[in-house]
C-alpha cells in the first residue's frame, strides 16, 4: 500500500515524500480513507504507531476547499498537555508546506494575547489544550460553530488528568453536524461511554493492544531501598555501568521527586534536565529542545509532561519509581526502542512496589528479569535502604553481600570500581570484568543492547565521574521511522464499521 492509493491530494502526497515517509502505518493506512469519507473514527492506538499523520493529512486535504473566518476555527484538536499540542503543531507544519493554512496553538502557559491576535485573523486549525480553550471561549474570543471536524487526541490521558467535564462541554458547543474523531491508547469505561455521547456511528480501528510492550525493549528490574538516598545511589551507579547509554529519560511518579531527583544528579555532574507539569512553558520547551539537540543526555520526568513526546530513538528509559497505574509502565518504556531500534527499560524496586510490580507483569504479561538480588533477597536492612548506597560505604565499609552476588556486589571496591567510574566518561581503561555476551535480537539481525551490569560499585569523594556522552557518540536522530518498522506497527489492523 502506498501513500498514493489513500485519496489525499497531490499537494499532501509531495509534503508526505519531502518528510521522508514512503509507506503508510498501519494506523494511517486504516484511518485517513475514513477520515476522508466523512465518518467519526475511533482510533486505538498509541503514540509512535504514526497515529498523528493518520488525522493530519486527510485534515489537510479536507482544509483545501473553503476558508477561514475570524474566530471561527474550522477544525480543532484537543490535546491533553501543551507538549503535545506543539507536537501536532509541528506535524501540521511539515506535512503542509504547500500549503496556505493558519495553525494556531491555545494552550497555557503563555500570553493570551498573541492567541488572540492569531484568533482574529480566522484559524483553519486550532490545537488546544480543554482549560485554555474554555478560557478564550468564555471571554468571547472565539466561536465553535464553525469547527467541522473535532479530534479528541489521547483520551485516556485526558481521563487521567480530569479533563473529561472540560471535553464534553466543548463538545456540547461544536454542532453535532461536525466529524469527531477520537484517538485513545487504551479504552477504558469512561472514554468508551464518552464515544457513545459524541460520536456517530464511528469506525474503530486498533492497533497493536493497549497493554503490549514493544519487543524491540530489553526491559530489567534492580532491587532498591526504600530511602530516596538509596534510590539515587542505585540510579547513578546504573547510569554510570550503562554501556550503551546514548540518552534516557528518568521517570519519576511525583512533580516534586522530579526536581530532587534533577538537581540530584545535575550536582553528581550528569548532562540532565527535567520535565513536569509545574514549569512554566518556557522552561519546559528549552529542557525538550535541549534533550532533542542531544544537548542533555538525560531529562527526568513525570508521567504526564512526557506523554507522548516524540523524541525518536531513546536509548534507556529509567523508572525511579514503579508507576502506580500499570498501562503508565506501558507508556514510559515506549518511550525506547520506537522506530525499530533496541531500547533498555531498568525500573528500580522497592519492596513498597511489590503489588504495582506484579500488576505490570500481569497487565503485559511480561517476566521482568532481576539484574541483581530480587527485592524479596534483600535483607531487612538493605529494603530500608540503610546500610547500602555509596554515600554510606564511603565512610569506609565496603558492602560484604557474599556470594549472592559474587564478585559483583555493589560494595566492591576493586578495580571493577575503576571501570564503572570511567564508564559514563572516558572509557580509557580496559575492562577487567567479564561481559556478558552480547546477544543479537532473533531474527531482525539487530544488536540487542547489552544488559545492564551489576556492577554498582562504590564511587569515592572527590572522584566525581563526569556521565556525559560525547556528543560525537550519539546517533543522528532517525528521520520518520528510519530504516526500521517497529514489529508493533506492522501487526494487522482491526477496523470494524460501525462498531461501538
Ligand atoms: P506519532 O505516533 O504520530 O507520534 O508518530 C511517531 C513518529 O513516526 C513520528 O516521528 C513521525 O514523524 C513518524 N512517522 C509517522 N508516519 C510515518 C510514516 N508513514 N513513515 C515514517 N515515519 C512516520
């Protein structure tokens, strides 16, 4: 199937070729004819399947005939963080650069007044943020009698973040002759009853189920301590010993951890900014802009500011804490190996963690491996979090954990402590710990990145590492897919007319 074959115009096939795409996604390949034949779609899907240009171009094409007036957009996205919002935002620029229309972005956290200006001059497509959108609207500046197709992107994340109220009212206000389309990773009770209220007789496509992780990710628990300090000192000992660490993001359940954490490593001499809901827009685009430049080599985050931020080919996603909601697991390690390459997930383990652990497992079905003892091993001591972690064997004992994990105990304080130290540097020194093999990913001829060491030895005061890749060591970013279709992209498509 090509592009060609799908009904868009000539203008938006030439913007398609000039950014590099050459075959449809299954989820494109499914949605843009419906989207051009009119109907309300329902599209499961997650973000990295392609799912934006599923909705972008067919857009596009349908916005060739008619134009704008003053205050009256005539198509509107919402999206549930501004991060996003700019994302498609981006996507509309690239795929329509032979075309003459007016984007504008109503999201918080920046003036009012530039949005209004863009408002008056007439909108063809409008993305949003609910609150901000209710805002404008309230104050009078714009009408929605216009808006001809609605799409409601990651719903569920919508859900989550309290915005359904915000939804509905803005879909009481578009006239109910509009298109709605609706994008959703998973599809939980509310959104499908939400579906039901707002959508007629729509097509629903899916791909790839909700709960799958991709098989392009290497994915390892490490047992924790429960105190932060423990938690921070696990972290940067595997940040230190990851041998293909290109870039990662650091997930972290709560805003305020995310600042910890982030001003944590930055005074431990790491290349790291952070992501959450409460910096101001400013702040937020500078650290993104930074991590994509691969000018920060990791960014810590929380759940909702890093949602589906497209950021091709990252190499280790962390979890510092086990996320609560299991489909957020899903979310955070589709972070790495998009696009065909091979990722690490490391998610770090406290014995608080153990049912949200097992509810991950149950949910993807996968047996997570243990790099290290497993959480149950550790003694009740080393579950505290007391009596491990550099900062305490700094003052002198080395950790003695015999035999359980041989010569790779973390209070080694050997030559091995050398290597690791280097590791996330220079790596001048020879390696004096066997490795383990690195073996290829079956079948797709891929190098499966090595599996994270155990070796967390002790770092001394003083010897600060820098963990600063070189620049000249990171990958360029990837264009479109790259050379690799994700295996989860080519599974089959479900499309069932006139289901839900
Ligand atoms: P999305 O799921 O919309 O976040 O898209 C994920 C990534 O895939 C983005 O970097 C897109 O630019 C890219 N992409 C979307 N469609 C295609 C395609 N047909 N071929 C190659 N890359 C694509």
């Amino acid at each position: 199937m090509s592009f060609a074959n799908l009904g868009l115009s000539d203008k938006v096939l030439s913007a398609v070729e000039a950014a590099g795409y050459t075959t449809p996604t299954p989820i494109q390949e499914a949605a843009i004819p419906i989207v051009l034949e009119l109907k309300d779609l329902i599209g499961i899907a997650q973000t990295g399947t392609g799912k934006t240009a599923a909705f972008v171009l067919p857009m596009l094409t349908r916005l060739e005939n008619g134009r704008a007036r003053a205050r009256m957009p005539r198509t509107l996205i919402l999206e549930p963080t501004r991060e996003l919002a700019a994302q498609v935002e981006e996507n509309f620029v690239k795929c329509g650069i032979n075309h003459k229309i007016n984007v504008a972005l109503l999201i918080g956290g920046v003036s009012f007044d530039d949005q209004i200006k863009k408002l008056d001059r007439g909108v063809d497509v409008l993305i949003a943020t609910p609150g901000r959108l209710l805002d404008l609207f309230g104050r009078g500046r714009l009408l929605m009698s216009g808006v001809e197709i609605l799409v409601i992107d990651e719903a569920d994340r919508m859900l989550d973040m309290g915005f359904i109220p915000d939804i509905e009212k803005i879909c009481k206000l578009i006239p109910p002759s509009r298109q709605t389309l609706m994008f959703s990773a998973t599809m939980p009770p509310e959104i499908k009853r939400l579906a039901d209220m707002f959508l007629t007789n729509p097509v629903r496509i899916e791909v790839a189920k909700p709960a799958s992780t991709a098989e392009t990710v290497s994915q390892y628990l490490v047992a924790a301590g429960r105190e932060a300090q423990d938690k921070r000192d696990v972290l940067r000992r595997m940040l230190r010993s990851a041998e293909d660490l290109k870039n990662g993001i650091i997930f972290c359940n709560r805003k305020r951890d995310v600042q910890v954490l982030y001003r944590s490593l930055e005074k431990h001499g790491f290349s790291v900014g952070a992501l959450h809901g409460d910096m101001d827009q400013r702040a937020r685009m500078a650290m993104l802009d930074g991590f994509r430049a691969n000018k920060l080599t990791l960014l810590v985050a929380s759940d909702v500011a890093a949602r589906g931020l497209d950021i091709p080919d990252v190499s280790h996603v962390y979890n510092y804490d086990v996320p609560v909601h299991s489909e957020d697991y899903v979310h955070r390690i589709g972070r790495t190996g998009r696009a065909g390459r091979s990722g690490v997930a490391v998610t770090l383990v406290t014995d608080l963690d153990v049912k949200h652990l097992a509810a991950i497992e149950k949910l993807t079905g996968d047996d997570i491996e243990w790099i290290g003892p497993k959480i149950s091993d550790l003694s009740e001591e080393e579950r505290r979090g007391s009596g491990r972690g550099e900062s305490r064997e700094r003052g002198g004992r080395g950790r003695e954990r015999d035999g359980r994990r041989g010569s790779s105990g973390r209070g080694e304080t050997t030559a091995h402590g050398e290597g690791a130290r280097k590791r996330g540097g220079e790596r001048s020194e020879p390696r004096e710990k066997p490795r383990e093999p690195v073996a290829p990913a079956e079948g797709r001829g891929r190098r499966r990145p090595s599996r994270p060491t155990e070796d967390l030895a002790p770092v001394r005061a003083g010897d600060r590492p820098p963990a600063r890749p070189r620049v000249d060591e990171i990958d360029e970013a990837p264009v479109g897919l790259g050379d690799h279709v994700p295996a989860f992209l080519l599974r089959p498509v479900r499309s069932v007319r006139g289901a839900e």
